[in-house]
C-alpha cells in the first residue's frame, strides 16, 4: 500500500457518515488498503464486494452493456458503495443511512481516477 | 473405512485438538456423508484458522454439497493464507465454469498450471475454456457500449423513456415472470436469472456481517443503463433496469411499484 492509496482513502472517511473506506482485490476479494473511522468486519466487505462484482460482470456481459461503474446496496441500518477502482481493483465504502450519497458516489469516482 | 472412521472419531473425541479431524472429514466426504464431513472440517477450521488446508477441506466438502458461494468463501481464505495453493485454484477454476465466467475460469486454472507444470489435465482444460470462449465470442455480436437491450412485449408500443424491462425470479436461478434481453434481440432471462441467484443469501450474510441490517436494495450503474435489484419476498429476486437518463430515484420508485406488483402476482398464483 502507497501513501498515495491511503490519502485516496482517507479522503473518502472524512466524508460524513463514511464508516470505513476501502481498495479490495476484484480477483480474490482480498483487503489491499483501508480506511476505517471505527471498527468494521472489513474482510467481509472486501469478499462480498468481490463476489457481487465478478456476478455483475456476468449479468452486463449478458446483456452486452457496458461493465457496472457504481453499485449501491442499501440496508436497513446503513450502506455499501462499490465501485471500479482501476485495474483488478475495487473501491468499497461503508457508510450510515443518513450520509449524502451523491457526495459518496463522486467521492469515490474521484478516488477511483486518482488511482487508475 | 468405516473401522477407521470409527477410529479416527474415537481420537479426535479424546483429543478435540487433535489434527486427525483432516483425515476423518476427507474420508466423511469421500463416502458421501457430506453433513458429517462438513461438521467435523468446519469446527477443525474453526480451531485452526491458520491452517490452509482444513479451509481446502471445508471448500472442497462445501462444493460436494453444490455451496457455491460458501465454497468461494473457503478457498479465498485459503489463497489468504497461501496465495499459492494449488488446490484451491483448481477450486476457483471449477467455481468460476459453473457460474459461466470463463476468463476467471482460465485465470485460476493458468495459475494452477504455473505451479504444477507436469499436470497435463490443467492444460487440456485450458484449451478446452479457451475454445469454448472463442465459439462464444463468435455466436454473439460484439457488445457495443451503451445500448439499450430491447423491451418485453408488454412495453411495445410506449415511449422508450416508459420501458421497464423487468424480471422476477427465484433464489435458485428460476425464471418466474418477465423477460431481459441482450441489445441483439436474444432472450437472455435464464442467464440474468443464473447470474444474480443466489445474491440476496450473499447480501444477507455480508449486511449481517458488517451489522448494516436487512437489505433492500442494490442499485447498479453500467453505462448508459441502470439496474435495481429488489427481492419481493424471502424467495424471490426482482431486476429492473431502465436507461441511464432515468435518475436513480426515480428508478428506486419504478422498483417500489414493480416489487408490489411482484407480490400481488405471487399472492395470486399461490
């Protein structure tokens, strides 16, 4: 991990309400970087994320549309944001229901360019 | 077998710490007892979660039981502890074919390979995925960037901006109502439907994981098309996707009103 990787995400956890922020291996769902303002079973964002993605990737395939940019899940009792964060890897942020999720979304669209 | 099953669980019952519990769960799963194998590898793993192979042996077990998602789960655990190991990229290799995603298939199957050159069986299997991938490339017309895939019958006729192709199906991959197609024309309901099975178990275990709660939507941005996956009832999973120029809330609505609909057609088949 590179100074540059954590600012990147650092970046995106002092956004309100941004639990943890990470970078996540696409191929294995492995954590390669994160950012985390409290405790988070990070691991477990990092292999869904992955798993969630490589099934998008088939569903867009399919469809012949282009590959998934952004995906949102939203929870009961908060929010997981993933997005494509250069080659082979994955932004994910965790955050509470009550965050700007458009903030979010171009928080991590910005990180993501940073990284490419 | 069944005099060294009986031994080997009388040795792991007097010494609960004991690595017998690899032996015992391989010979469980190799006679078909795929429960009892689960148990004994899984509360091994458990014990010693630093041991790679005992995240094998619950993968492979798992894989046996047709557990896709938690045979996954197990083999990176084990590519956590030992990038290199072999058997669980054979693993991934077979995980990825069954899901239809051929390159990641030939990834873990060409890193097998590198680490056990001799196995002329990785190799065939390479050559047999890349051949096949290139009969498909070849069947289909080559994706172009942001196209629409064509709408349902039922959305013939309205104006491009009111299409909502929409498609209802269940936890194990079942088309139940409504049609996708790709940008060519070609129903492509069954391979969505076998693609996103199995995701609201994955939502569920990762938003409880991570204490989010219950989840209730995955909204998906993919160029000029958007997506928002609902599931309507425990059993059920419902896509809908619309063009890009239909903001995200209001696509979030459109989903609101097609999960009811969903649920009123659900209640009136039973």
């Amino acid at each position: 991990m590179t100074s540059r990787e954590q600012t990147v995400l650092d970046d995106v956890t002092r956004i309100g309400g941004v639990r943890s922020a990470l970078l996540v291996s696409a191929d294995d769902g492995l954590v390669v970087a994160e950012s985390s303002v409290e405790g988070q079973h990070t691991e477990a964002a990092a292999a869904f994320a992955a798993r969630l993605a490589q099934r998008l990737t088939v569903l867009t395939r399919t469809l012949q549309t282009p590959p998934m940019s952004m995906l949102l899940l939203q929870a009961s009792g908060g929010q997981l944001f993933i997005t494509q964060g250069g080659e082979g890897l994955l932004f994910v942020a965790i955050t509470s229901n009550d965050v700007n999720i458009g903030e979010v979304r171009l928080a991590l669209l910005d990180a993501a360019g940073r990284i490419a | 077998m069944t005099d060294d099953i009986a031994s080997m669980t009388l040795k792991l019952a007097q010494d609960p710490a004991s690595l017998v519990f690899l032996p015992l769960a391989e010979s469980l799963r190799k006679r078909g007892q795929l429960d009892a194998a689960l148990t004994v590898a899984a509360r091994g793993a458990a014990r010693y979660p630093e041991l790679a192979d005992a995240h094998d042996l619950v993968a492979r077990i798992q894989s046996d039981r047709g557990a896709g998602d938690d045979a996954f789960d197990a083999w990176t655990s084990v590519l956590r502890l030992v990038p290199d190991h072999l058997g669980a990229h054979k693993g991934l290799a077979f995980l990825s074919y069954r899901t239809g995603d051929l390159g990641r298939s030939v990834k873990h199957l060409t890193r097998a390979l590198e680490l056990a050159p001799t196995d002329t069986s990785l190799a065939g299997a390479i050559e047999r995925l890349r051949t096949l991938m290139a009969t498909r490339a070849e069947s289909v017309n080559p994706p172009e960037a942001d196209r629409i895939p064509v709408t349902p019958e039922a959305d013939r006729g309205r104006p491009a901006t009111e299409q909502t192709p929409t498609l209802l199906f269940d936890q194990q991959g079942r088309v139940m109502q409504g049609t996708l197609a790709r940008a060519d024309g070609v129903d492509a309901s069954d391979a969505v439907a076998a693609a996103l099975a199995g995701v609201s178990r994955e939502a569920e275990r990762a938003t409880r994981l991570l204490d989010l709660g219950e989840w209730r939507a995955i909204a998906i941005e993919s160029g000029a098309v958007n997506y928002e996956l609902r599931t309507p009832t425990p059993e059920t999973l419902l896509l809908v996707m619309r063009g890009r120029e239909v903001p995200a809330g209001r696509l979030a609505r459109i989903a609101d009103r097609a999960v009811e609909r969903a649920r009123q057609w659900l209640e009136d088949i039973v």
